[in-house]
C-alpha cells in the first residue's frame, strides 16, 4: 500500500500587489498626462545596464501591448512591460522633489542592492 502525501486542495495565498503609486506620483502623473504628455502612458520596465546590472526604463507610449500589464491607481494608471513583472512585485513607485533634483524614485523589496551612483540595482 503507498502512502502519499498530497494534499486534497492548493493552498492559496495573497500576493502583494504589482506596484503601488504614491500621492505624489499620482499628483505628477496627473499633470503630464494632462499636459505634455495627453493621450500617452507611461510604461515601466527593466533594461540591463549600469555596474549593477539591471535599471528601470520609462516610456511614453501611445497604445497599450496585448502583454502589458497594467497599475491604475487613484484614476492613474500605469504600464508594466510583462518581462519585467518578476522584478517589480511590491515595489512602490513614488515622485520626489528638493532642491537639486526631482523625479521618479522606486522602492523595490526585491532590490539587493544598488550601484553607488543609484543609477542600477540587482535583484
């Protein structure tokens, strides 16, 4: 007689979100698809580049790809290049502003590190 081990259902757990958008990031997507930027989307993705090894890419887009995936967020919504998915699972997607600089950051829980200028990261 053999005695396996199966169980009689999957068990199911909850994934974190794709990516999340900040206030801010909402706030400044708003106003470039409003302006500069109308009748386009942004698309996220993932380039191999920079002494790390992998950066994030952002396009304007004109038409959604049958394999994007996409993030709407307060009424924004966003593009994900489905290559990069794996990548980006969790991570937050946020604007920031100061004195010098302002743009787009990402906090990726998948990051295990990052290259000292910021420019590329390594999963």
């Amino acid at each position: 007689m053999s005695t396996t081990n199966t169980p009689d259902r999957a068990i199911s757990r909850t994934l974190p979100p794709l990516m999340r958008l900040t206030e801010a990031a909402v706030e400044r997507l708003q106003s470039l698809y409003t302006r500069g930027e109308a009748g386009k989307m942004l698309r996220i993705g993932i380039n191999t580049k920079g002494c790390s090894g992998m950066s994030y890419q952002m396009d304007w887009v004109e038409t959604k790809s049958p394999t994007d995936e996409s993030v709407t967020e307060q009424g924004i919504t966003v593009l994900i290049d489905r290559k990069a998915t794996l990548f980006l699972i969790g991570t937050v997607m946020d604007y920031k502003s100061d004195k010098f600089t302002s743009g787009f950051t990402f906090e990726n829980p998948n990051e295990k590190g990052r290259c000292g200028c910021g420019e590329s990261f390594h999963v």
